[in-house]
C-alpha cells in the first residue's frame, strides 16, 4: 500500500462542526479557541541508521527480522518485509528482542564467573567470583585432563585385545550443546566431542524430535519434515495433532490461514482447546499417549471405505512385498482392524461420532497435509505414533506433493540443523552410525581396502551383503579420516581381520539425554559441558536432575546468556553472545539454511560459541587433555598413520563461521551444494525470483537461501527440478527407492506395522493390561525404563500434560524480557469446573500438583476453564490437567517448574522422555 | 486521504504480537502483572499499554469457542476527546488518526472521561524500568512514545508516525494472519461488509459514535465480546440534541450544563 509521504497534520476544525453552541461551552474552559494547533512532523523514523537483516532467534519457521543499528547499537527490531515466510509479520516474542541486547538487559552476563561456594543446590547461592577467560581455560583444561588422566589409568590402551579404540559412552566427559547454536557451532561441538573421545553429546534435538528422525526416517528415508512452512498454503486439508502452531510457530499459521481462505479445512486434536483449536473446523479433545490408535483407526477406517489411493501404494511403497504370512498390505489391514471406531474412541476418549466426521473429512480432502510437533514426538511409544502418521499419508498418496507431507514441526531455530550435525551420542553428522564395535572398524578397513582398489558401490555393497545405499556410513567415515585428520582401521591397513584395531571415532552410541544425569549421579560424568541449554528446566523429572547437578563429583562448566537454573550448578559460567550477536547458517524446519548477521557485537566479554569451543580446542591439546588413540598407537608402535587433527582444525583466528561450513559442505551429503562451485554461500541468497514455473506456482522460492538435499523444497516429489545431478531426495531414501510400510528390523519386537501401547504412566488398569507400556519388563522396553518412579492410578488419578505458551519460548531467554512476561507472569495448572468444583478451587488459588517424582508436589495457581476436559476413557471418566513448563527458580519471575513432576521414561527406539503425559494428583494447597 | 484500520477478529489468533509490536514502536513500559485466568494480559488498556487483546471462552451450539479481540483508541471522525480537550492538544489528523500531543497536554482528564469507548488512559507514571531493564529504542519526543512527561493522557495514535513515513502501523504490519488490515477507509468498510456477510457477522466502528477509524468484524454481538455499545450519532449531534432539551436556558446555565456534562460520561448517557 502506498502512502502520501509527507503527511500534512493539521488540526480537524471541529468547532465549525461542533457549532457556535460548543465554542461558547468551551468559552469558559479553554485558555485559547481562536486557533487550532499543529502538531510537529513527527520525529521517529522507521528507517534510520543501518539496516541489518538476519534470522529469528525462536522457533523453528526462520522468520527474517531487520535490526536498525545506529552508532553500532541496535535500538529497534522489525519484521523483515521482504522475507518470503513472514514477510515482515512476527509474534510477540520477536518483538521483544530488543530487550535481549545487553544495552538494554542488564541481566546479560557479560564476565566469565567461578562459583566460590563448593556447595551445590537450588539453595546455595553460587557465590560467583569474576575471572578471566584466561582462568577459566586454565581451570577447564586441568579439570578436563584430570579426568581424562583417571580414564585412561582406568582403561589403558591398548585395551586387553590390542585394539586403540575407546567407549564413546564410558568416557568422563559429557558435552551438552544447543540448537540454538548455528551449524557451523555444532559441527564443531561434535567434532570437539569425537576428538575428545567421547559420545556423550547432546542437546536440545532429542527431546524435540528425536522420534521423527527414528520414524520418518525408517518410512521415508529422511527424518525430516517432508515439506516447507509456506507449503501449507498448497493444502486441502491440515490436521494438527500434538502440534498447537498458532502459539508455538506462529508464522506457520500465517500460512495455514491463507490455505484456509482458500477453502482448506482445519482438524485439531488436542488434550487441550488451544489458540489453534480456536480456528479449527473440527475440533476435538483426545487422551495424551494414544496417537497410535487414532492413526491406525484412520487407517483402518481408509482401507475399510475404499479411500486408499492404490496406484500410488502400489507404485511407490513395499505394499506388494511378500512377508511370511502374505503381503505387507494385509499385514497392515490386519493390525489395522482391531482399531475399530469403537476402541479407538475407548482408549482416546474422542466420541465416535466425532471420530468418524474427522476420518472421512481427512480421508476424502486432497491434498492433506499432518502437522505435528512435541505433543507427539514425548512418548515412549513416539516413534510408533510417527510411523503410523507415515503410513496412512502413503495410502492417502499425500507424500511427495504440494500441500501434503508429515511436516515435523521442529521446536528451536536450527535444531533441524543442529540435529543434522548431529549433536547427538548416537550419530555423526549426517545421521551416520557411529562405529558399534571393533568389528565395525574392521568392516570399515575393509572397505576402505576396495575402495583403494577403486571397485564400483555397487560391487562393494554386494561384498558387504547390504545395499548400495547402506555404504553412506563407511563412505562419512573416510571423509572424516580426510577432514578431520583422524584415523580409523586397522594396522597394517592390509589385515582388516587380525590387524589391530585403532579407532578415534570412539566406539558405540554415548549416554543420551535421560542417561546423561543420571551418569553424573552415579559419578560416571566427571566434566559437565553445557552450552545453550537448560536442563534444569527442561529435563523430566527435575528432582533428579537437580540432584545431579548439585552432586560434587562434577565440574559443570555452563555457558550462557543469563544465569538460568542451570547456571546455577555450575562450576564456571561463562558469558554467552546472542543469537543477534554473531553470524553462521540456521537451518528451519522445512529444511532451508539461511545465514545469520552480526547486528552488533557481543557485550562484555561475551563470545561466541565458535570461539569457544575453537579455543577449547586448541588449549585442550596443550594441556595434553586430548590425546587420540591413534597418536597413542603411533607413539608406542613408532608407526605412521598420518592422523593430524591440529593441522585440520584451522578455521582462522577468530574463528569464521563461513570457513567451517566449507569443511560441511565437503562432509555432510545433506549439505553439499551450500558453496556452489563459484565459492558462493548459498544460506546468503535473498532472492526471490521463482526459478521455474513449479516454484512460482507452489512458493518454493528456490534462490531463497539453501534446502537440502540438494535445494528439493518437497522431499519426496518426483518431478521437482533437480540442481545436483544426484537429486537425493526426489525419491524415498531407501534401497529400493520405496516407502517402507513394514519396519522389519522392528518387526521381532512386534513393531512392524505400528501397534498402541499405554503410556508409562496409565490412568486404566484394563486398558494397561491390554496395550501394556513399553517399561520394565515389556520385550521392547530400553534399559533406561527400568528404574522408574512409576506412580499408581489409584494414588494418581488424573492426567497430566504439558505444553507451552506463544508468549515464551522454552526456559531462559524469554523469562528475562520483561514485556514477555507482562503477558505471561507465572506458571499455572489448567484444570476443568468439574475438578475444580470437587477441589473448591477457583482460578488463582494455589493448588498442589503431585506426581511420583515429587510426591511432595509443586505449588502452583489454579486456572479454571473449559479448554480442558475430563474425558470418557474405557467407559470411565478420567480428568486431564495441563501445565506450561516455561518456569523455573530463576529469571525476572520464578516459578514452579511443570518438569518436577514429568516421568523420565523415554521412547524404546529414538530416547525421547515421555514428558507429555504422567500421572498426577492435585489438591488445594 | 482517510484511512483506517481493519480489525477482522475472525482471523485472530491471539498472538499478541501487535500488542508487544505497539510497545516495540512506541517505546512504552513493561507492566507488573499477575495471572489472568482468561490469559488477557495486562487486564485493561493503560497509558503505558495503548493495545490489549481480550480474551474470551464462549460456547456456541454445545461448541467451544475462544475470541481474541483486539482493543485500542477507535479513533472517531469526530473524536469527542478532541472537542473537549481544552489545551486544544488533541487532533484528528486527515489520515485518520486521533493524535495527543503530551507537550501540550494539561493532565486534565477531560478526554478520558468524554471518551465513548473508554480507550484514553491518564499515565500518571510515564516510562519505567521493570527489573531493571529498560526500553530500547530512538528517544522521540514523548508525543510518539510512552516516554517524556508524566501526568498526561496517553492512548493509541495509530502510529500516525509510520504513516507519514508510508509504513502501516506497527500492529498491522506484525500481524501474521491478516486479522489486522490498514487501508482506505471507504474500501476498509466494504471489505468488513464483505467478510462480515461471509461468517455471518457483525461489522463495528462503521456507525458507532458517528464512524472511527477502526472497523471491526466480529462473528458475535459486540456487546458480547465485551465491546461498549456506543450511539451512531455524531459527538456534534450529541451535543447539538443537548442543547435543543436544555432550551431556553441561556447561556450561563449552558456553561454550567456543560461543566455537569464533562464530568459524566457520554456513553454511559447514551448507550442503548
């Protein structure tokens, strides 16, 4: 819209109007009628001093927002109108960045910091000391050697079979890193971690979507979100299921609106009535924990009613395949079939009626598209639920097109990039196995002998008895060896069967998140890493955590931006820079990269990731406290093989991000293409010239920075141009190219076509019985689940589940912006009339919310509202709270942490918590 | 050129971006507050919070609703705040925007009490630091912003400073579903029409207090979503009916009537 520029602001004569009658009223009032008064042009501008563009700080959409910066301070945050995806709207947390710059925050940390109190605990006041970088470096390298020293004193090598080559989980240092931390960070985290000896890294990605990575990948190929934010615009039909966008990617809703003014209908099921439910065509409430059983009762419900789309199963999924006792399609209808309307509605709680209206809605409305996020991916049977979406967007030919997809919408600004470098104790970046064991290197020396004698893939996967594809692991692995000046074989290279092992990828998956704290319980982590994230918010069940960090066997080391309750612990706090304050490339959930700018230098001394952890780094290898394997096997044996990791770590001084992400895109297949071969940063690009008629037909915007693989914008979509002559992802990432229905390396278990189990914590004896949980003795149940405080139904009769509000994201940063938490002061439990009347509690009365972690239980206020209902579970009624879990003991407005009373259980195939659903009761406090 | 503001609630969201947008642009404190059952937050419009959405459960046929509805200044063609301000420090610009120039402003709180949509707020306080941190922004004379003297009237000046610079307000521009629109008032009615007519609604701000510059479309009564029921009538014509019942009683008693008059509330006199 165009507007006069300058604007004439003269004063409206409204005593002609108001007439002879007004003036005189006014006669005796007024100092002067006789002239109207002009008010000054206006002095504000909104463009003034240097503009400054760059990506959110938030959620997962990469929202582009301007930065106005006058004499090198940033002084106003806007909308950037030209970006493609917001085009200049955002929510209310991007409008508060301002108050994030230290300038304006004085609760930024700007020092590094030593705790002087040796006690540790939620009531010890750390005591901070201010000291140096230099100090600190010092203090860290000799923590780090010590334990290190222990380790190998402990576990000497060679090891007992002559082999060089250590535990990636029982090694005594833990790194935990950040999504919210650029790729470039994250690469390195995790090269700093497999240089360490260790697989003991985290973050953020595994309790986010730890089980779509699992899930999708097992079904598609890609653990990602099969299509873009703006791509929901394409679609017919959108069902949100454990997804709540409107609140917590605000801008996908943008988009989701823009397909509904185009006549797209909207489902929503949810525990809760949220600000998405608000907008839904159909809506309904459904128990937390039993996705499973609603998709395959849609699934049934479209095999039943002849809605499968059956060229498209046929021709693009293993369908057809032939099992044991018939074809994988009559597997499938088989299990499907016990979820009939009826027991769907038994064990959700959403009527049947209604059920039957949301499945042929979905079921007959092309293309439809499911969006989800945390509300899935936190259960122990998450994995499960995913491939159940999976499956039915096959039979309804949704995947691979415009307007349909799983899209997995991710939580954190990059954690589909952090996740693709694999911050993770199961994984190399991307998503390749760490080594399993000795004979792993040996099959790997293997293939590197065949590939020196230069056979063809195809010929060396037929030696291996797997796929072609399946040698993308062994193929990382020797790009690593080049890259990162490593080794791992065998010596002599010649003998992969009797040679010794030495290997500096350090051996089998480390502990993951879950496992983490309770390794620093037992003693077993004796150095803490934590940068960018805040555990002591975030984990499941808080009372252990806490009790973890409080343990004096650890040195944590936290970096950050505020003192969170995290920082609290820690041993040495060390000043974070903001995401504002730094360049490097984020990934979004649709899978664009996109480049980040330095709006103003980090305050203090205050540093980046990068250079925190290049420097780490390099002090760490004075120190002696990284040693690999293979300089110890060259030392002893006197041999050559020619590992040089100092020579390989080399990405100038300070440390630039764009240096590090060549060495990506010549080690990440997902990302290779992001420096074209002119040298040009692809995540930079702005432009938004469509490239063909497809991308200006669906909004690809294919020039707009970098989408891997290979810039696809929609996996899985055939016809897609292709810039890469390998075009990765316009097929299923499988052997053969197809869909993957029947999951049989899950399939001995019982988990080839997804089937429900309860949660961890069921609120129906019968109903657990029957769909007993994947804990304690269940075939299927991981290690991890078989200590667990497990509360009872009859002590604990009402569900719990946890969510998030628009108005803050996740623990620390936003709990610190003040205008943040004007909208949303304190924590509180949702509670309906009904349970609130047997309680005699209204809205704002303090309740005690009590589970088995904390049987003490957590003070909190009582909201009273209809958003949330007790429904009828196995003919019973059973009553649902709901908790945001933004809170903890620290920040502008403390407050009760929902997490204190979440269960630890994590899901049997990807690790996430199941911290959407527990058992709780409540009572007036 | 008028323009005016569309607030199509149908499409809200409750985000509230718009209303942290306003404090962005405008510079203006953070408030104190506690929870709100209803999430609305902070509960009421203030002179430091010139944009509030009001949140509301409602049921409609057995089914659950959730309104979001943005409040702020509906800026009247003929603002009475401006007719009564006796500093003469309130405008209704061509544009569209009511405008209150603080520099000039008496703290009088006649505009406060003549506003029929209770939307002007007296800031006794000004800016303030809330746990320490304060505001960012470009200091601009306190006319633009929450900031600059105290103990005068603040409210909504529909950014009439990105206006003149050819940018939409800050609520506007931030808005991510469209909910909130700014254009030619004439096609901003008729679009409201369109839409209203579309969802079965209600268009508001076309005839209240004689026509604002915000228009609204609400898909329940208005009186229902908690928006005042304001009379149709122009404030000159209000004014000019009072005259004609007071009639032949001259002009002191008119000037006495007048002062009764100030201090009492029109809506409250004439809401139907």
């Amino acid at each position: 819209m165009e507007f006069e520029k300058e604007v004439k602001l003269s004063r409206r004569d409204f005593l002609k109007l108001s007439g002879a009658a007004a003036a005189s009223s006014m006669a005796g009032l007024s100092f002067s009628f006789s002239e109207a008064y002009a008010l000054p042009p206006p002095k504000k501008k909104v463009v003034a001093g240097q503009q400054i563009n760059t990506i959110c700080y938030y959620c997962s959409v990469g929202c582009g927002i301007v930065a106005t910066v006058i004499d090198g301070k940033a002084v106003n945050i806007e909308g950037d109108p030209e970006h493609p995806i917001n085009e200049g709207t955002l929510c209310s947390k991007a409008h508060a960045l301002v108050q994030m710059y230290a300038h304006n925050n004085p609760h930024r940390l700007i020092k590094p910091l030593m705790r002087t109190n040796p006690k540790k605990g939620v009531d010890q006041e750390p005591k901070w000391r201010e000291i140096s970088w230099e100090e600190a470096f010092a203090a860290i390298a000799a923590k780090v050697k010590a334990s290190v020293d222990a380790f190998y004193k402990e576990n000497p090598l060679p090891d007992k079979d002559g082999n060089y080559a250590i535990s990636g989980k029982k090694f005594p240092v833990a790194w935990v890193g950040s999504a919210y931390s650029h790729n470039e960070e994250n690469y390195l985290f995790r090269k700093l971690s497999v240089l360490l000896g260790t697989n003991n890294i985290e973050h953020q990605a595994r309790r986010c979507h730890a089980s779509t990575v699992a899930a999708l990948a097992a079904t598609y190929g890609f653990g990602a979100m099969t299509n873009h934010f703006i791509d929901a615009k394409n679609s017919k039909c959108i069902m949100m299921i454990g997804s709540n966008a409107a609140e917590q990617h605000p801008i996908y809703f943008r988009w989701v609106t823009r397909a509904k003014e185009n006549g797209a209908k909207l489902i929503v099921l949810d525990p809760r009535f949220t600000r998405s439910a608000s907008k839904a065509d159909i809506f309904t409430w459904f128990r937390p924990g039993t996705d499973v059983a609603i998709f395959m009762g849609l699934i049934n419900y479209a095999i039943a009613n002849n809605l499968v789309d059956s060229a498209y199963v046929k021709d693009r999924t293993d369908a057809d395949k032939e099992l044991a006792g018939g074809k994988i399609y009559e597997e499938l209808k088989k299990v499907a079939s016990s979820y009939t309307v009826e027991e769907v509605s038994k064990i959700t709680g959403i009527p049947a009626d209604k059920f039957r209206l949301i499945a042929d809605t979905y079921c007959r409305t092309k293309p439809g598209t499911i969006l989800y996020s945390m509300g899935t991916t936190q259960h122990t049977n998450a994995t499960q639920m995913i491939r159940a979406y999976a499956i039915l967007q096959l039979l309804l030919g949704n995947v691979g097109v415009p307007g349909g997809g799983v899209n997995a919408i991710r939580g954190i600004s990059n954690v589909q990039g952090s996740t693709d470098m694999a911050t993770l104790a199961h994984i190399l970046p991307p998503y390749r196995r760490v080594p399993t064991n000795a004979a792993d290197i040996r099959g790997f020396q293997k293939y590197k002998n065949l590939v020196a004698e230069k056979k063809p893939a195809a010929d060396i996967a037929a030696e291996f008895k797997i796929a072609p594809i399946d040698l993308r692991h062994y193929a990382t692995w020797l790009l690593y060896m080049k890259h990162w000046g490593i080794y791992a074989g065998t010596y002599p290279e010649n003998d992969p069967e009797k040679g010794a092992v030495i290997s500096d990828l350090p051996i089998g998956a480390g502990n993951s998140s879950v496992e983490i704290y309770r390794s620093v319980k037992a003693g077993d982590t004796k150095v803490l890493f934590v940068v960018g994230e805040n555990p002591a918010v975030s984990n499941p069940n808080l009372p252990d955590v806490m009790a973890a960090l409080s343990s004096e066997s650890v040195f944590t080391v936290v970096m950050e931006m505020f003192e969170s309750e995290t920082a609290h612990f820690a041993d040495i706090l060390l000043p974070a820079s903001s995401l504002l304050e730094k360049e490097g490339s984020v990934t979004n959930s649709g899978r664009w990269a996109q480049w980040r700018n330095v709006t103003q230098p980090p305050p203090g001394e205050a540093k980046t990731d990068l250079w925190f952890v290049d420097e780490l780094f390099k002090r760490l290898r004075k120190a002696g406290a990284m040693v690999l394997p293979s300089e110890k096997f060259q030392k002893d044996r006197g041999a050559s093989l020619g590992t040089d990791p100092d020579g390989k770590w080399n990405y100038g001084s300070p440390p630039s991000a764009e240096a590090v992400l060549k060495e990506i895109n010549a080690t990440n297949a997902l990302y290779m293409g992001i420096i074209a071969a002119d040298g040009k940063n692809l995540a930079k690009r702005r432009d938004k010239t469509p490239a063909d008629e497809m991308d200006a037909n669906y909004g690809f915007f294919k020039n707009w920075g970098f989408s891997w693989p290979d810039n696809q914008r929609v996996l899985y979509k055939t016809d897609e141009t292709a810039v890469l002559a390998r075009a990765l992802g316009r097929n299923f990432f499988t052997a053969d190219k197809k869909a993957i229905i029947y999951a049989s390396a899950w399939a001995a278990k019982g988990f080839g076509i997804p089937v429900h189990n309860e949660p961890a914590e069921s609120p129906d004896a019968e109903l657990r019985d029957k769909y007993a949980p994947l804990i304690g003795t269940h075939p299927a149940a991981p290690p991890a689940n078989k200590e667990l405080k497990i509360g009872d139904a009859s002590k604990y009769p009402i569900v719990l589940t946890t969510f998030r509000l628009s108005e803050h994201m996740h623990t620390t940063m936003t709990r610190n912006m003040p205008w943040l938490n004007e909208l949303m002061p304190e924590p509180f439990v949702e509670m309906n009339p009904s349970l609130a009347g047997k309680l005699g509690v209204k809205s704002g009365d303090f309740v005690l919310v009590k589970s088995a972690r904390k049987p003490e239980g957590i003070k909190i206020k009582a909201v009273v509202t209809n958003r949330v209902k007790p429904l009828t579970i196995n003919s019973k009624p059973v009553e649902i709270v709901a908790i945001p879990w933004h809170w903890g003991f620290k920040s502008l407005n403390p407050g009760s942490s929902a997490n204190m009373l979440t269960i630890d259980a994590i899901d049997a195939w990807a690790s996430i918590p199941e911290t959407k659903v527990a058992l709780c009761s409540v009572e007036k406090a | 050129m008028a323009y005016a503001m569309l607030v199509d609630t149908t499409k809200c969201t409750g985000c509230r971006g718009c209303q942290v947008a306003c404090k962005r642009w405008n510079e203006l404190s953070p408030e104190k507050t506690t929870l709100s059952g209803e999430w609305t937050n902070p509960p009421d419009l203030t002179g430091q919070t010139w944009t509030v959405v009001f949140f509301k459960e409602m049921s409609k046929g057995g089914e659950m609703q959730w309104k979001f509805t943005k409040w702020q200044c509906m800026h009247c063609e003929e603002p009475p705040c401006a007719s009564v301000c006796p500093s003469l420090a309130i405008s209704k610009t061509p544009e569209g925007p009511v405008v209150i120039d603080t520099t000039r402003c008496i703290g009088c709180k006649y505009c406060v009490e003549a506003c029929p949509f209770d939307a002007v707020r007296f800031d006794s306080r000004g800016t303030q630091e809330l746990y320490g941190v304060k505001l960012g922004g470009i200091k601009a004379g306190d006319i633009e912003s929450g900031g600059g003297s105290v103990g005068v009237a603040r409210k909504c000046h529909m950014c009439y400073n990105r206006i003149a610079q050819g940018r939409k307000p800050a609520c506007v521009e931030t808005c991510l579903t469209g909910a909130i629109q700014f254009g030619d008032r004439a096609e901003i009615i008729q679009k409201a029409k369109t839409r209203a007519a579309a969802v079965n609604g209600y268009v508001y701000g076309e005839k209240e207090a004689g026509g604002t510059s915000v228009v609204y479309v609400l898909d329940a009564p208005p009186q229902e979503l908690g928006l005042p029921a304001v009379t149709p009538k122009r404030y000159s014509e209000v004014k000019a009916d009072m005259y004609k019942s007071i009639g032949g009683f001259g002009i002191i008693g008119a000037i006495i009537l007048g002062l009764v008059y100030y201090f009492t509330k029109p809506k409250a006199e004439e809401a139907k």
